[in-house]
C-alpha cells in the first residue's frame, strides 16, 4: 500500500523528517507538497438600481480580457458587457481573465457607477491605463500583493474611493492614476513604490493623510495639486526630485517634515498656494533647503513659513 503524507503549510512540509507510519505493509512513500491557493478571478460587487434595465458590467473597448464571467455563482454561456439581474441591491460577478496578470492594457476595463466594490486577485502583476476610469461608485478596491505597476488613470475621476493601500510590490503609480478622486480621504503608498506619477492624486480635495512609502524617489508635476485638506506631509529620506506645483493649491498644508539630509530639487510653484505661517522639518545639519524658503514667488519664505533642524 501507499502512504501519502498532506501538509496544510509551507513549513510542515520537510521530506527528510517525514512521520511514517508504524506499519510493515507500506510499500512506497510518496508526499505531497504544499502549493497555496491562488485565486485568480477579479472579483467585483455591483448595487443593481434596476430590473428593467441591464446593468453594465465591462466596457467594449478591452474585448479580451476576460475568458469568463460568473453571476452570483452561475456561470454566464457567453461573455456579455450587459446583464438584466432579476433583482435590485448587491450582486457578485466575478471575472475569469485570458491573462491572469495582466488587467486590461489602454482602455477602461470598467466605466459605471453601478461597481462598488473590487477584489483584485494576487495572480494580477499589472493594472491597465483607465481601468477604472469613471467608477463613480466605486468605494473599496483591494489591490493584489502581486501588482508593480497602476496604470495612468487607473482610478480617475472614481468619486466615492475613500481610501486606498498600495502595496508594497507597486513600483510605479503611473500619472492622474487617482486624479479626481474627490471622496478619497487616506492613502498609504507602499515602501516598494519609486515613483508617484505626474497628476497621480490631483484634485483628492478630501485627502487629510498620505503615507509616503520609504523607496519614493520621485513625487512628479502636479502629484497632490488641489489636495486642499491636506494639512501634513513627511517626505521620505530618499526622495531627490519634487516636481512642478506638485503641492500646489494644497491650501491647509501647513507641516511638511523632510527626512532628506540633502534637500530634493524643487521647482518654481512646487509649493504654490501652501497655508501661510507653516513649519518645514528638516535633519539637523542638512543642506539645500535655503532654496526652499526663499522669499520668491511660489516658495514656502513668500508664506512665512519657518525652518527647524531637529
């Protein structure tokens, strides 16, 4: 007879320390590795308004993304970009792609307000430009811990997002990937993350608290332009550029704390239209932040604001 061995985790598995059974009839041994689940099906929910009408569930533009589709656990005969549900409130559809990492290329994947929520499964490693674009209702997205790219425009003009996590295996957040998101009020963006695009969270008028991951090495033109409840900023210590009214129009900022020994290149109205009478962080002995609090047009001295080395 055989003897097979399971493990429910990574770790138990060890082959040179099997538990054999105490049995003279075992003729073969043979164990099974662990291999974790994966799910690979994007998950979304919709709130259904009507049952006279079809409700969208994709757009037409991204025509092979999907290889299947399932309605609140039935699976559909065909794709279809419209469904007519048989009842109003929240239904689950979820999305069997053709390429498990990769969410749509240079399209929106999804245009409706009727999307509210979406699970992005850990199998995705790259999220299309404009994926999202438009999702009025959409307000809770988990992205993947697979992911390294978020596309431009991935989430632009999606009003009711109210937070979101990056994660850390997100290196890049291409341009205006958040651009208008006007319900989102909180935004951790992971350490593995470069680069935050040009436009990437312009005009999020509810933002009260960003948390920069530690690889930032860029924050581009216009990045948290008209974020204008955004009191506070810490700029992580590798930071060396900051783009052009890249925090421009942020009206309530008022503490910026730079853990930068050198200070990161600024340009002209990188600081345009900040709170007057605000405080600039700096490290003791750091260099370079005399460009900052000049007294020019769009500098932080033109609003009397205060350095302090600590």
């Amino acid at each position: 007879m055989k003897y097979i061995t399971l493990f429910e985790t990574a770790e138990a598995y060890n082959a040179a320390t099997l538990d054999l059974p105490n049995v003279s009839l075992v003729e073969e041994t043979m164990s099974v590795g662990y291999k974790p689940w994966v799910e690979t099906k994007l998950v979304c929910k919709y709130n259904v308004t009507s049952t006279s009408s079809p409700t969208a569930l994709r757009t037409n533009y991204e025509q092979n993304i999907f290889k299947s589709m399932e309605v609140d656990g039935v699976m559909l005969d065909e794709l279809v970009t419209k469904y007519t549900f048989d009842t109003t409130g929240e239904h689950i559809v979820k999305y069997e792609l053709y390429d498990e990492t990769k969410l749509g290329n240079q399209a929106p994947v999804f245009n409706n307000d009727n999307l509210i929520e979406c699970v992005i499964p850990d199998s995705v490693t790259s999220m299309g430009q404009y994926a999202f674009q438009s999702c009025g209702g959409l307000t809770n997205v988990t992205i993947g811990n697979s992911i390294t790219s978020i596309g431009n425009g991935a989430f632009n003009g999606c009003r009711g997002l109210t937070s979101i996590t990056i994660p850390d295996s997100v290196t890049n957040i291409g341009n205006s990937a958040f651009f208008n998101c006007t319900s989102l009020t909180s935004c951790t963006i992971g350490s593995g993350v470069t680069s935050i695009g040009n436009g990437a969270f312009e005009n999020c008028s509810s933002l009260t608290s960003v948390t920069i991951g530690s690889g930032v090495t860029s924050i581009g033109d216009g990045a948290f332009s008209s974020c204008r409840n955004l009191t506070s900023i810490i700029i992580p210590n590798n930071v060396t550029s900051i783009g052009d009214g890249a925090f421009s129009g942020c009206s309530s900022l008022t503490s910026i704390v730079s853990n930068v020994t050198t200070a990161p290149a600024i340009q002209n109205s990188t600081f345009n239209g900040v709170k007057a009478n605000g405080t600039l962080t700096v490290p003791q002995g750091s260099t370079g932040y005399d460009t900052w609090m000049s007294t020019g047009d769009y500098y932080l001295g033109k609003y009397n604001w205060t350095k302090i080395e600590q």
